[in-house]
C-alpha cells in the first residue's frame, strides 16, 4: 500500500496498528521477489533478475517452505479466514504450485471461508494466461495490476520492467482467465510528470474499465534511488501545487466514471471496494506472514526482519513455540530473545486511540462518534472535537448523519451523539497530512 501524504505514510510505518482485540480473519503474506527494485521501492525486496520465477530460483523454492512453516508455527486462533492478500514485491513470480502450496497450508492451518476474498498483486509481464488460470483455480478471485502509468518514459523513469504495450495484454490476459475484479494501481507526482500525462492516464484506466482503482501520491523515501536524485517538490518532481491538482483531477475523473471515492487513495465500482485493505482501515486484527510482515494479534504488533537471512533464523527459532505474535520463553519475549524483530510492542489505550483516528478518517465515511464514546469516553471525543473544530469552520472537517446528510451541531457547538466525523473530499483528504499532525500533537499533550 502507498498511502497518499508524507505524514500518513511516516506515521503507518512507525506506529503500532491496534484497535480492536479480536480474533483475526485476515492474513498477509508477502511475497518479496522482485526483476528490479523500482526506484521509489523501500519495501522488503530481494532482487532476482528477468530470467527467474517459481521452480527454476532456488531463492524462491526456499523461501515458499520457510513462509509455510511460518504458517503452520503461527497458533490458530479460532476464525476462518475471510480475506487473504498476496502482496510484494512481485508475487506473480510465484509459479502456481507454489500458491497453490501456500494457499493449502493457509486452509489446512486456519480454515479459509468459501467466500473469501483472495487477492494477488500482479505486474505487467510476469505472468501468463495459463498461470493465471491456475491462480483462480487455486483460490485467487481478485488481482491488482501495478501498472503506475501509460506512458513509457515515465515507467522507464521510474525503474518499472515493464511497458505501456505489456499493460494492456496483461488486462487482455487477466479478462481471458475469467478474473472479473481486478484493481489498477497508477501513481501521481512522478518525475517529469505533468498534469497531462495525469490526466491521460486516469482515462486510459477508466477505459480499461476495471471494478478497482487505486491513485497513490509519488513518497520519495530515504534510502531509495528516488531519495538520493531528487528532493520532494522540487523539479523534476512535480510542484506541490500540481501534485494537489493531480489529486483534484483524479477524484473528478474517477468519480464522474462511476467509481466510488471510498478512501484516500482508493476507488471502486459499488460492490467492489479491497475487503481486505478495509480490515487495517477499520483497525481490526489480522495475521502477518513473510519476510519484512506486520501482523497485529492480541493486542500486539509485531514486524519480522526485512531481510531474508535474518526471517529464516527467526522462523527456525520459532519452531515449535506456536505463538501468533510474540512467543514467551521464561518470562521473556520474542523481542528480547531474537533481536532481528523489527518491532514487538504491545499497544496502550493512547495508541488504539491515535490509531482509529488515523486510519479511520482515511475512510469516505470517516469513524464513528458513537463507538469513539463507547470505547474512548465521551470526554476524549470532546478533546478531539475541541482540536478539529478549526478545520470543520474551514470545510476540510465534517460531520455526517447515519443516513449520510449533514449533521447540525448542539447547543454551545456540540457534536451529536450518533453519526460520523469525517474528511471532507477533496480538500480534506488533501490536507489530511496537517490535520492529523495538529490533532495527534495535541492528543499527545494529554498523555
């Protein structure tokens, strides 16, 4: 996922994922291999070249075993799975025995429901119409293809393999396997980008015609190649001006189409929005599995290594503790034992709180006022009321009725009991970035 501002991508990364303490019915797995790190890439990858896929990469054939015996070390807490998502790196450089493999061991462990949604991300020119075939017969009933953009200089410039001609057969490709709901991914604020190239390539998506959109706004990391040439806002990176108007086109193009606006970055036909991705919008528990994988169970968020090495040993050193987050060995936990864990933290009330703030107002609906009372008091939600009021009397705030009208505020500007708070579309999901960093500044004062 590439979520749309600077603030939100940074606060994703480093915060704990909590909310509720259910029992999950989701599971990620990442799959890390990639041809080529593409130049904005700071996720866990591992580079295996245009001649290497499924049986014929010892790298690959090794690390499918590892993740399934993650999956059989990981204790079974009760739900059958409801979503499943492939993520990567390049996950169509799986070979269909291998998914196949990993989705037997995934049922054999937790149960995966008939009705599942079982998602796969897919890049132009990896993948064939037979092996696609095999993955719905395996179970996959949903795909993303990473296309970024319909014009070969800015896939070139941006270090993708592949080209404008390689996606649209695999689109051709994707409707021959009979796979109805399939996403596209584009990115916006790209090198040498212009609002033109933008706009061209929101209407060659729309005309493709998929159920799934997804518009992300260009991150320059630290550590990738874009993070050493350019600087954020400066040329040949578009300005912030065009980036924002970028944004504005995509959300009038997309929306006059059909789709949905139905989160930050995310658009679909009705029907059709990510099941999947709305469990980490929602906040709700989900199974991680994979190199480099965030798993939020019982309360507590755990991040595995993020190189390949390092996630073997730990899987080897979990044999046998069948502990979903954090196996305990006389008293002390994963992270004390194996220090290669990235991040092992169990969440505190302040976090559950910031972080159903933060990921439920990436939601078109935004979070509910009667369930932050229930679970945060009323008193919490007047502070976080007292703090976004500015931005309400701005428009970039908002508050609806269950029945999705315009909520009037109460007697000395009170907020109603029932409805939702939520960002105003555009503007308020444009400057989210500025809300979110004045309305967890001044939470934080408190704490």
């Amino acid at each position: 996922m590439n979520p749309t501002t600077d603030y939100l991508t940074f606060e994703l990364k480093k915060s704990v994922q909590a909310g509720n303490s259910g029992i999950p019915s989701s599971a990620y797995l990442h799959i890390p291999f990639c041809r080529r790190r593409c130049y904005y890439c700071d996720f866990p990858v591992f580079v295996v070249g245009d001649r290497k896929n499924g049986e014929n990469s010892g790298t690959i054939v090794q690390y499918v075993a590892v993740l399934c015996q993650e999956i059989q070390e990981t204790k079974n807490l009760g739900a059958s799975l409801k979503t499943v998502f492939f993520g990567g790196g390049t996950p169509s450089l799986l070979s269909v025995s291998q998914l196949s493999n990993i989705l037997e061991t995934l049922d054999g462990k937790f149960g995966i429901a008939a009705e599942a949604e079982i998602s796969i991300e897919i890049d132009p020119g990896t993948f064939t119409l037979e092996q696609l075939r095999g993955y719905a017969a395996a179970g996959v009933n949903r795909v993303s293809l990473g296309v970024q953009a319909f014009q070969d200089e800015l896939l070139q410039a941006c270090g993708r393999s592949h080209s404008v001609a390689d996606i649209f057969e695999a689109v051709e490709i994707v409707r021959s396997a009979g796979i109805v709901n399939f996403s596209l991914d584009l990115i916006s604020g790209l090198p040498h980008q212009t609002l033109e190239h933008w706009e061209t390539s929101l209407k060659s998506a729309v005309e493709i015609g998929p159920t799934h959109l997804s518009s992300y706004d260009l991150i320059v990391e630290p550590g990738t190649a874009f993070g050493r040439y350019f600087e954020a806002g400066a040329q040949p990176l578009p300005a912030d001006e065009t980036a924002a108007e970028m944004y504005r086109l995509a959300r009038s193009i997309l929306t006059e189409a059909g789709y949905e606006h139905y989160e930050i970055s995310n658009y679909a036909k009705p029907g059709y929005q990510c099941r999947h991705n709305r469990v980490y919008w929602e906040n709700r528990p989900y199974y991680g599995l994979g190199m480099g994988a965030a798993s939020y169970v019982e309360g507590r968020r755990l991040t595995r290594p993020r190189k390949t090495q390092e996630y073997y040993h730990w899987v080897r050193s979990i044999s046998g503790l069948n502990s979903p987050a954090t196996p305990q060995i006389g008293g002390e936990t994963q992270q004390d034992i194996y220090p290669a864990i990235e991040q092992n933290v169990q969440v505190s009330e302040n976090d559950v709180l910031l972080e159903t703030l933060m990921l439920g107002l990436r939601l078109a609906e935004g979070v509910s006022l009667s369930a932050l009372t229930e679970k945060f008091t009323q008193q919490t939600v007047d502070k976080i009321w007292h703090c976004l009021q500015p931005y309400w009397r701005q428009g970039w705030v908002e508050i609806m009725t269950e029945d999705r009208g315009s909520a009037t505020l109460g007697e000395g500007g009170k907020l109603p009991l029932s409805g939702n708070l939520r960002l105003s579309d555009p503007e308020g999901f444009l400057f989210s970035n500025t809300i979110l960093a004045d309305l967890f500044s001044k939470l934080g004062e408190d704490n």
